[in-house]
C-alpha cells in the first residue's frame, strides 16, 4: 500500500498530465513518509531520489537523502547521484504552519518559489516541475518566471486534495533553461 494520502494526488496529477515516463530520473522534494517516491518508482522511473529534513524509512527502487533541499551542496550531490540532471523535478513541501493565516501563506509561497529556482539547478532541458501551491495558485512573480522558463504551465487541484484546503499544485513542463537565460 502507498503510505500517504498524498500518494493519490500525485497518481491523479499523472493521469491527467502524464507526467512519469519510463527511464526517467526523480528528484522528490519533502519525500517522507515517502508515498511520491513510491508512485515514482511504481510508475516507472528508473532513479528516484527524495529528500525530507525527516527520516523516510527505505522505498525499494529509490534513494533518499536526510537533509534540507536548501543545502548549498544539495545540487550537486542529486546531479551526482543521477548522473546527470533530473527529467522531473517535484515538490510536495510543505512548511511548518504558525496558524496565523498571512504568515503561513507567505511561507508556503517561499518555499515554492525556492523550489523552482532549485529545480533550474537540476533540471534537464524539457523537464517538468511539479510543485504544491495554495489559494490562487503561484503568485504572479513566480508565474512570470513559470512562464518564461517553461513551455506550458497549468494549475491543478487532484480530486484527493481535501476541498476545504487551499492546496493546488502547479505542473510545470517543457523547461527551457536558454528563455530563461536569455530573459536575465
Ligand atoms: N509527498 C509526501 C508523501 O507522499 O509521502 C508527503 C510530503 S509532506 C506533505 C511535506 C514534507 O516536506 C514534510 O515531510 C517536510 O519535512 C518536508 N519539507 C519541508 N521543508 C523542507 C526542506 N526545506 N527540505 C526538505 N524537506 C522539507
């Protein structure tokens, strides 16, 4: 069994964009308890590495790193470890809630935003960025730079995400890293 709930949002964000392909290379952002990554894997990708500040216990067919995706050394040692840079790029991150409304959306927004600029670090040209946003869906900021560095980009809300949150995900695919230098 998948050990999230989690898991179906990202089995139903595959059914609709078809987004896992055989052979392909995985980073999972915020991993643990490590239900993505066993999607991953069970959905054909051939190297999957998570990373979570928490313990994940072992997903057979992945890797996992302990640690924060903000590392400094983090890039390099997933391009490393892939020999080469990732196909997909996805983020179930989500961080600590302080239940002050303002602050906490603030925060998840800062948290995606770092994640697509990490993903520019590890993605491989037509790459696809998968992130969880909230409320209106990324921020116009980050859109533009979606926008920009991404051939397509589309909101989703799966259907196994509780309708009274305020979690959509952005997916994110056709990475072209030379718009965006360009753009600089
Ligand atoms: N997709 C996962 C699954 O299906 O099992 C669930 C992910 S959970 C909703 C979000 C995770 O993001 C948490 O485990 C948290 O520790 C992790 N996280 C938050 N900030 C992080 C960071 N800076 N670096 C790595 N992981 C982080």
């Amino acid at each position: 069994g998948w050990r999230s709930r989690a898991a179906f949002k990202l089995i139903e964000l595959d059914e609709r964009f078809h987004l896992i392909r055989p052979g392909m290379k995985v980073v999972d952002l915020g991993a643990a308890p490590g239900g993505w990554s066993q999607v991953l894997v069970k959905r054909g990708a051939t190297q999957v590495v998570g990373v979570d500040l928490l313990p994940v216990e072992p997903v057979a067919g992945a890797q996992i790193i302990e640690g924060d995706f903000t590392d400094p050394e983090m890039a390099g040692r997933l391009t490393t470890m892939l020999g080469g840079r990732a196909d997909m790029v996805v983020s179930d991150m989500a961080p600590n809630t302080t239940g002050h409304a303002p602050t906490d959306h603030i925060r998840i927004i800062g948290l995606a935003e770092e994640a697509l600029h990490f993903s520019f670090e590890i993605l491989a040209e037509g790459g696809t960025f998968v992130a969880k946003v909230f409320q209106g869906g990324a921020e116009k900021a980050m859109l533009d730079t979606l926008k920009q560095a991404f051939a397509q980009v589309r909101h989703a809300k799966p259907p196994a995400s509780r309708k009274d949150s305020a979690e959509l995900y952005v997916v994110a695919t056709g990475y072209r890293p030379k718009r965006l230098e360009a753009a600089a």
